[in-house]
C-alpha cells in the first residue's frame, strides 16, 4: 500500500498540471484501502459464542477482546448465523436445552476445520437427550437422572453447588508444559494428586482454586486416547465425604478437520474473572493457530 501511495504521489509532483491522472490515482488509492478494510473486518478475529445466560460471561467476553484482540458475538439459539465458517472459534456456554439444529451446526463446523470451545454445563444432564453431541465429544454420562444426588467416584455422574453459596474445588494441572496450561498462566499452591488414569501414584501438581461454583463428577470418555488430559479436578464432596481425583477438567480433542477444547469450570462470572482460567481459554482459541 505504500508503494502504491508514493507512486501516485511522485505523479502528481512530476505531472503537476494533469489532475484528471493525478485524481484516478487517489480514487484507486481510495478504492484499494476500502477494499483493504473491508477485507479485514470480514477476515477479522471474530468468535461466535453461542449462549443462554449472558452474565456469567462478561468477564471473559471482556478478557478476549482485551488480550486476545478479538471481536466476540454473543447470540442465543434462535439467532444462530446460517453458516459458522467465518468465525475462528464457536465457543458453546449452554445451560438449558441444546437444540438439534445447534449440536449439528457445531459438529459440521469442528469437523470442517473450526475450533469449539466447549464451556462448563454444555455437558450436562440435559445433552443426555441429543442423538449426536455426546458421540462428538466422546463424553459418557451415566443415570442423569440421578445426578443432584451424592455419587460415588467412578459411578454415576454427579454435579453439586450447594445453591448460592456454591462449592470450592482444585483445578489441577496435569498437562504443565502445554501451551493452553502455561502460556502467560499463573498456577496457585501445589496440591497432592492422584491421576484416575490407572495405576498411578500420588504426586505434587500446581493447581488453581474454583471458589463458589459448580463442580461435576464422573464424566466418563468414550473415545479411549483419543482425548489430550490438560486439567483434572479435586473435589471432597461434603454431603458424602467422599474425594474426587478425575482427570477431566480440562482436555482437548482433534475432531475431522477441527478440534475440540473442554473447560468444566465456568459455571459463574467469578470463574472466568479468575486470569488464570480465562487466559487458557484464550490460549485455547489461540493453540496454533
């Protein structure tokens, strides 16, 4: 562009008197840095979130523009665009119902090369129902049905939140030299782990506290390996004393063309307003890319 500029700029000083040339060279000039602009904001940084409960998200809404530089849009269901090819990630935050148009929408989306960011309760009890989504995300939950009561660890799937209040649980880091896990993320206090990939021994992992939130227990993959483990969760259980050591807070998954990157925490806006979780997610978006 500026080879461009200085070329009609030495016309005009070498042809002083031919403003007819001299004005087709800035109307070209305009013409190719609309273009230009045009292009940009079309090929923009631009992700699709696709939501039910907007609040929960502002901080991270918030963290993505301002760090990562993006241009975030949130939209509801009913308000989906026709086609996601333009965005360089979905990112789903689905608490209620996640209709079938939707699940097939994001399914063709990842496997054509998109990148979605699945976020805390768009696995849940409720996306038991969908024919697709869970075959997608090689993701098992056992007698939802069940699942607002005390579980056993490895039995059937659980969540817990102890109302307003909510709970506390450890995010454990079990992945440290991955770029989602380290790149410009500070971990808390070390805690003593014990992966569920057995066997497996008690180790020293850093980890971060998820204070007030929502915890979920027994996810069960489907997929064998074919998931990369990044986080797990520790979660002692008041109701039932019982301890939960899963690997499962935190993973990824190369689906087709695209992948898939999973985060349990984030069931309120003080989850993503913690740096350390919000700037993995946007470590995630951003893994080579």
């Amino acid at each position: 562009m500026n080879n461009f500029r200085d070329h009609f700029v030495n016309a005009k000083c070498k042809h002083p008197r031919n403003l007819t040339t001299w004005w087709k060279f800035v109307l070209v000039y305009i013409l190719v840095a609309v273009c230009t602009s045009i292009t940009i904001a079309q090929n923009g940084r631009r992700i699709l979130v696709i939501q039910d409960e907007v609040a929960a998200l502002e901080p991270l809404v918030e963290y993505l523009e301002a760090e990562g530089g993006y241009i975030v849009e949130l939209v509801d269901q009913d308000h989906l665009p026709t086609n996601l090819s333009s965005f360089e990630s979905v990112v789903g935050f689905i608490h209620k119902t996640l209709f079938e148009s939707t699940e097939e929408m994001i399914i063709k989306y990842t496997r054509e090369g998109g990148r979605f960011i699945c976020l805390h309760h768009t696995i849940s009890s409720g996306k038991a129902k969908n024919k697709y989504f869970f075959d997608f995300l090689g993701i098992q939950l056992d007698h939802p049905e069940f699942s607002s009561q005390p579980v056993e660890p490895g039995e059937g799937y659980g969540w817990f939140h102890d109302g307003e209040k909510g709970i506390d649980w450890a995010l454990v880091n079990l992945n440290p030299q991955h770029h989602i896990t380290s790149h410009k993320v500070t971990w808390d206090k070390q805690v003593q782990y014990r992966s569920s990939d057995e066997p497996s021994t008690v180790g020293s992992y850093p980890s971060i506290a998820v204070k007030a939130t929502e915890v979920y227990m027994n996810h069960k993959f489907t997929d064998g390996r074919g998931k990369t483990v990044l986080c797990g969760l520790k979660y002692r259980d008041p109701r039932n004393g019982k301890i939960f050591m899963q690997d499962r807070a935190v993973w990824l998954k190369d689906y087709g063309k695209g992948r898939i990157v999973y985060f349990m925490p984030g069931d309120r806006a003080s989850d993503y307003a913690n740096k350390g979780i919000a700037q993995m997610i946007l470590n995630a978006i951003d893994f080579e890319k």
